[in-house]
C-alpha cells in the first residue's frame, strides 16, 4: 500500500491491471473498501471520587472479534459490506478521552457520508474530530472486459467456474486506480496461508495452475 501510495501519474501506459496479490486461488476480486481513520478527543478534568460512591469492574470475554458496524450492502452484491464503521479503541484516561474508529467502503462518497455522519455526532458531545491514513475505494465492475477474459480462460483451463468476489477490506488497487482511473483492473493470485505474519506461505500446488492462467490471459488478451 506504501508503494502504490508512491506511484506517481503520467508514467503507466497501460490499460489493464493484473494485480498478482490476492490469497485464494480461483478467486478473482473486483472491488475493495478505502477506508479512513477517525479519532474523536476530548479534554476532562478529574474529580475525586466520593467515599460513599460504589466501583463496579465489568468485563466482556470471549468475544469473536471481527469488521464491526455492517451500514450498507454494495447494491450489485448485495452479500457483501459496502459501507462500515468500527469503534476499534476507547482510551479514558489521564484527563484524555480518544475514541478510534476505522471508516470503510468501497464508494468514495458513501465514506465521506460516514465521516460527516461521526463528526457531527462527536461534536454534539464537545469532542474534536481528526482524520487520518485516508486512501480511496474500489468501485466494483462487473462489466470488465478483463474480468470477462478471466473468467473464460480459467473455465476453459480448469473445467469449473471462478468465484467472483469484492472485499471489504483495503487493496492497493484502488490507490493506483485513484491515479489512473481508465485501468481496467482485476485482482487474483495462488492460495496464501497466514499473509502478512512471518509464516506467510503458498499452497504449491496453485502456483503452477495460477501460472498457467496468467500466461494464457497474456497471450490472448486483445490489443487497445
């Protein structure tokens, strides 16, 4: 993402992205969340406690985890989280409150929407509102020609049909379509176990057919 962040315009000529990054073999994805950080801060002055007053430690365990604050399904996938909202961090302490949250969606606008929707209900509250890490979405395009030619060759190759997916997660691809918007862009790769953890590993036995789909593609994808 730092990369892609880099990227500077005018020097891609291209009018296709193969973007070789994704984790599940036979999964090619069209689409990604951008996301943005918001921190909510207030100033508090601490007062002692009356000697009367009773302390009650409550503690929530066992909990899943997970993307929290599902607001809107992508209306062409309706199965999947376009626009979300997770309160990730509550820090009181000090005489400083902060409160964390992580805004995502794959629609620029529908982000913005989020980060008005926050601010406004924060500074009804007296708190200041920053953002920050702020990087675009990707919009999914089911119409791609290069999703089309994708998905013929792995059919043809492999006998089954692929999965077409959008994540709701953030992916370099939207960063460097931010940069250059005409590219028509798809996202796929060999299986990956543990990705990003210092035992990241591929599942050999997808690396050879992934490689096999790629060369095809590359050989007949039409000239613009």
């Amino acid at each position: 993402m730092f990369g892609a962040n880099d990227l500077e315009t005018g020097i891609l000529n291209g009018d296709i992205l193969l973007n070789l990054d994704s984790e599940t073999w036979g999964k090619f994805c069209i689409g990604s969340a951008g996301g943005i950080d918001v921190t909510a801060t207030l100033d508090y002055k601490e007062v002692e406690t009356d000697t009367e007053d009773a302390a009650v430690r409550v503690t929530l365990k066992g909990l899943r985890g997970g993307h929290s604050g599902v607001m809107r399904m992508i209306p062409s996938y309706p199965d999947v989280v376009e626009t979300s909202s997770n309160l990730a961090i509550i820090d009181i302490e000090g005489g400083k409150a902060a409160f964390k949250i992580l805004a995502r969606s794959s629609r620029e606008d529908m982000k913005d929407c989020m980060v008005k929707t926050l601010e406004s209900c924060f500074n009804m509250a007296g708190m200041k509102i920053e953002t920050a890490g702020d990087y675009g979405g990707w919009d999914p395009n089911p119409d791609s020609e290069l999703l089309h030619l994708l998905t013929k060759e792995y059919k043809d190759l492999f006998g089954e049909d692929a999965i077409i997916q959008v994540d709701h997660a953030g992916l370099e691809c939207s960063v460097i379509l931010g940069k250059y918007p005409h590219l028509d862009v798809v996202s796929l790769g060999p299986t990956m176990k543990s990705p990003h953890t210092t035992t990241e590993r591929a599942l050999i036995p997808t690396v050879e057919p992934f490689w096999r789909l790629i060369c095809k593609v590359m050989e007949d994808v039409p000239a613009k």
